[in-house]
C-alpha cells in the first residue's frame, strides 16, 4: 500500500494495458484524477475511452497497471464492490429499470448500502436522497411513472440521478448525450455543471461542441495512449491532437 | 388506494370460495382433487417468484418437491413400520436401516426437512451457479438435467428410495387415518390455508424493495452490479425460497394424494408446472396460482375424456402462450380491462396503468 487517503489523488491510473485477443486496446496509460475535477475524455472511436472505464469499474481486468481509488488497488475488483467504495458509472445505451417507476429506480440505486434484511420492508414514502436526486435530474413530475415511458434524454438524467443518489465519490459518464437533441444537450451540460460542483467527475465524450462548452480539464486518448492532457484551449491548439482527432472540426470550425 | 381495497376484496373472495363454498359444494373425491391441484399451485407460486419476478427459468422445481415429499413419506413410512422396517425395504431384502433414514424417525426432523432440504440445496446450487453468472438458458438446461438425474438417481436405488413404485400405503397420518374422509377434508383446509399464507407473504415479497430489486435484476443484471448490489446474492436467495414452497408442496402432496414418486418430481411433471405458470401468467403470483389450479383441473377433465391426448394440448397451448399472449391468462384480463376502460373514457389520454406486479 502506497500512499494513505490523504495524499493520494483521487484516482491514479499507471501503466495501464488491457489487450483483447492479440488486440492492444490500451497501452500503458496515465492518468491521474484530483479531487473535484470536472475531467472530459477524448478521443477518436477506438482511442481506447470506454475501456478504460470498463476497468475503472471492474468490467474489464487489464493486462498490466494499476488502478488506485483514494489508495486502493481496485483492478480485479468485482463490480458491485468497486461500486461500494464509491465509483459510479453511466453506460452509453442507458439502462434503467423500465419496469419500475422513476422513484423506485432512484430508490433502489439509493438504496445499495441496506442490508439485505431490510430490504424486506415496503418503501414508504420518498427519502430525501431520493427527493434531492429527483430535483437535481428534474423529473419531479414524472416521479410515479414507470421508466419505460421516458425519452431517451430523461433516461439518460435518470441514470444520472441513480448516480448522484449514490452519493459516489466519483462519477464515470459514457457519452451523456449522444443521441441527445439540442435542447437535451443543454440541459444535460447543466445538470453536468451543477453536479461538478460537489462531485468528482470524469466525462467520455465525442462530442466536441459540448466539449468547448462545459469542459475545463481535457485527456486525449489516441490508440490506447493518453495524447496530451491540458485544458481546452491548450489541448485544442495542441498540432498533434488536430491530426488526430480536431483536424477536420477546426478547419470547419474556421 | 381503490386498487389496494380491491385487491383485499378479491383475495377475501377467493378465501371464502376456497374455505367455504368449495368444502361444502364439492364431494369429497372433487375435494381431494382440488387439494391436489393446490399442491400444485403451491409449487407455482415459487415458481413465479424465481421465474416471472426473478426471471429465473427452473425446469427443475421438481426435484424440491421431490425432495420435501419424500422428507415426509420417509417419516410416515417409518412409523407405520413401528420399529422394524419399511415394507418395501424388506422386499428389496434389507435388514438393517439405511443410516438416510435414521433422522426421519422424527416428526420434528421430518417437518423441518421439507422446507430445511429443498432451501439447502437450492442455496447451494444458486451460490455456485448465480456467482459463475450462469443464466437463461443455460440455467434451464441445468435444472432440467438436475430433476432428470434425480429421479434416475430414485429409480436406481430401489432398497433406499423404494425405485419406480415410490413410497406409498400410509396408514397413520399424524393420528388419522389417512384415506378418511374426515382427514382428507382437513388436509384439505390445510392446504388452501398454507397456500395463502404462502401467497400474501410472497406477495409482501414482491412489493418489498427486496421485489423491486429481483425484478431489476431480471431486467438488467449487469446494471445492478453497477448499483452496487451483488445480484448473484438476490438470485439465490429468491430461488432458495421457491425451493422451499416446492417442498412444502410436495410434503403436502403425500398424504393428500397418499403418494410420493419418481414419475411426480422429473423432468414431465417440472415441466408441467413452469407451463401451467406461462399459461396462466408469470408476471403475477395470482397468475401462477391460477395456471396451475386451471391447468391440472383441465388435466384432470380431459384426461377422463381422451387419455393420453392431454400432453398434445399442453404443449399446444403452451406455445400459442408463449408466442400470442405471454402474459397469459392474467395479461389477457389486463389487456381487455384496458381497452374496455379506453373505451368508456376516450376523452383522456390513453395511459397505461401503472402495473402492480403483484395483483
């Protein structure tokens, strides 16, 4: 064990590979999280993003590294106990539980620190976890109804607002609004800003108007690797991650 | 709040039909069939639990029942034997007990195994299998083979398990002699009494956050890992509770049928009941309870009709369920409910009803 809670940065990534079948997704990757960071992800498809979030949480088990979480090795770690120490993520294609309403849904996720004992009990009422969550994502009106009948932006808040109710210590974000409409978009960069404020979060992200708007710190992952790492405007005047990846937006940017 | 009441005056309902009305229209052969099928529907209701909430998908509840109907059969046999051996054991030219058999000299042990062994061995198949992330399909596959191999392993063993004849001829049940009429008519109370309770506790079940949790992860596992939950742990729990009503079913089953046998535990009769359950709504305990009441009555009926025919139209019904309706019986109702009340007020937009999975 290396490093106490204290000193150690939230989350310190190194030399991180993960390989599929011959494949070298990720090779040897740095990174190192502060507490209370806003941090966007980039990077063209294939740069080796989701994987490394996959680890982060437990889906993927890499090759070689490490992943410390406030000083704690949790490469290997199985999913839901990464989760209990405070990791929580977001997948690209939400998934709630369509079945259940959308306070159920932030009831459950509120819920994962109960024994299992008391889970036996009937909820009664909202909690104000929950209530606080469901203020934040803004689908107060919507509390009763099953999840199934919202739309895909509402979806994406939901998971947000599971998230939030969980009260991680670090958020993970899979692409929060492919697929979103504009509107949706704006939205959802202001539930982002709002949640920065008291969270720790890591957001992958392709989409580069977004990007310029609500981003401040910046990774570029370019084929497994981590590019260069900066703020916006810096990462965005960076000659190499043009080539790779903002060549094209620039010159239509111009 | 409406719904609520009406759901109480509904189960009332059933509760009278099933305590009062039953008893005192059917003849005593009519009532000792209906216990029957509310062994039955016992069984169905675990079922619906691990498969319609849990989607848990077990061709193997059968062996449960086996295990908690032999659990009791063993006791009864032992004491009618009063000391020496079963008479099925002296046949097979045994002398001495087999140690098996030893504890179920006791009432008590007997009464505690029916649900104690079936839980056990349940709790011990979900922690391998559920952990390993085995599920669907493959899940089904594996309780089949399971009830497969254990009624084999009955039938091979003729000396400690009686074989293919299973264990029959009791003549004490608890004090009573189990062929009355009188007896008969109490293990039938008893039977639709246990049912019930059974039913509102694994209705309390499902509206628990508990409930709530099965049914997400039967919709998304892996997302509830990434709640933080163990889902391995909630699967097994509900699967090792399902085993515990098919062995309380089955223990039942002994002295109201008065039998106890391979051909009631393998692969058939497992299957029978998870399509009883399809048929009559998996999505709602009630449904279950309903599918396997409905279905094992309409066994009974048609079988006195046309032998042998009964298993064609089971797997026929079972396949237009699956494919046209496969909410069932009870999806049926809801669906038509909703339309008729989209009729009556076409005005308001048509919302579906928020769905009480335990109606």
């Amino acid at each position: 064990m290396s490093g106490t809670e204290k000193d150690a940065a939230l989350l310190e990534i190194r030399g991180l590979e993960v390989v599929f079948d011959g494949f070298r997704a990720l090779g040897g990757v740095d990174l190192t999280v502060e507490r209370g960071e806003l941090r966007f992800l980039i990077g063209p498809n294939g740069a080796g993003k989701t994987t490394l979030i996959d680890v982060v949480t437990g889906l993927t088990r890499p090759a070689a590294g490490s992943v410390r979480f406030a000083g704690t090795d949790v490469a290997g770690m199985r999913e839901h106990r990464i989760v209990r120490l405070g990791i929580g993520r977001t997948f690209q294609t939400s998934v709630v539980f369509e079945e259940l309403s959308v306070v159920e849904n932030l009831d459950l996720a509120a819920g994962f620190r109960r024994p299992l004992p008391t889970l036996l009990r009937q909820r009664r009422g909202v909690s104000d976890t929950v209530a606080a969550a469901l203020d934040t994502i803004g689908l107060g009106a919507l509390a009763d109804r099953p999840a199934g009948v919202l739309s895909h932006g509402q979806r994406q808040w939901l998971e947000i607002g599971m998230l939030v109710a969980q009260r991680p210590r670090l958020l993970l974000l899979d692409e929060p609004v492919a697929g979103m409409s504009r509107d949706e978009r704006d939205r959802t960069g202001e539930l982002l800003t709002e949640i920065a404020r008291d969270h720790t979060v890591v957001v992958v992200e392709h989409d580069m108007e977004f990007l310029r708007r609500y981003a401040s710190q910046v990774t570029v992952l370019h084929e497994g690797r981590v590019l260069v790492e900066g703020d916006v405007a810096a990462v965005q005047a960076d000659p190499r991650v043009q080539e790779v990846y903002l060549g094209r937006t620039k010159k239509e940017a111009a | 709040m409406s719904a609520r009441l009406r759901g109480y005056a509904l189960f009332a309902g059933v509760a009278a039909l099933a305590l009062v009305v039953a008893p005192l229209v059917l003849p005593a052969f009519r009532l000792d069939e209906l216990a029957k099928y509310l062994c039955f529907a016992i069984a169905a209701l675990g079922i619906g639990l691990a498969w319609g909430q849990g989607g848990m998908l077990t061709l193997g509840q059968g062996v449960f029942f086996g295990l908690g109907g032999y659990a009791m059969a063993m006791y009864l046999k032992l004491h009618d034997a009063d000391g020496d051996l079963p008479d099925f054991m002296v046949w097979s030219g045994v002398e001495k007990l087999p140690a098996l058999w030893k504890p179920f000299e006791s009432p008590v042990v007997a009464v505690v195994a029916v649900v104690a062994v079936p839980v056990a061995v349940a709790t011990l198949l979900g922690v391998l299998v559920f952990r390993q992330r085995v599920r669907g399909a493959y899940f089904a596959i594996l309780t089949q083979a399971l009830a497969a191999a254990f009624g084999i392993l009955i039938v091979g063993q003729q000396a400690l398990t009686g074989g293919t004849n299973g264990l029959t001829n009791f003549y004490d049940f608890f004090g009573q002699d189990p062929e009355a009429d009188s007896t008969q008519r109490t293990m039938y109370y008893v039977t639709a009494v246990v049912l019930g309770v059974l039913y509102l506790a694994a209705r309390q079940l499902v509206k628990s956050r508990f409930g709530r949790l099965l049914v997400a992860v039967r919709d998304g596992e892996d997302r509830v890992r990434f709640l933080g939950y163990n889902p391995a742990t909630v699967k097994t729990v509900t699967f090792a509770v399902s085993a515990g009503m098919a062995g309380i079913a089955g223990a039942l089953f002994v002295p109201v049928v008065g039998i106890i046998s391979p051909s009631l535990l393998d692969v058939v009769p497992s299957l029978e009941l998870v399509v009883a359950v399809a048929v009559g709504g998996r999505y709602t305990l009630a449904g279950a309870i309903l599918g396997a009441v409905a279905m094992n009555y309409a066994k009974t009926s048609f079988s006195e009709q046309w032998a042998g025919g009964w298993l064609y139209l089971e797997g026929a019904l079972f396949i237009v369920v699956m494919t046209l309706a496969p909410k069932g019986a009870i999806g049926l109702y809801e669906q038509a409910r909703d339309a008729l009340a989209r009729r009556r007020a076409p005005a308001a937009p048509a919302v579906p009803v928020g769905k009480e999975a335990a109606a």
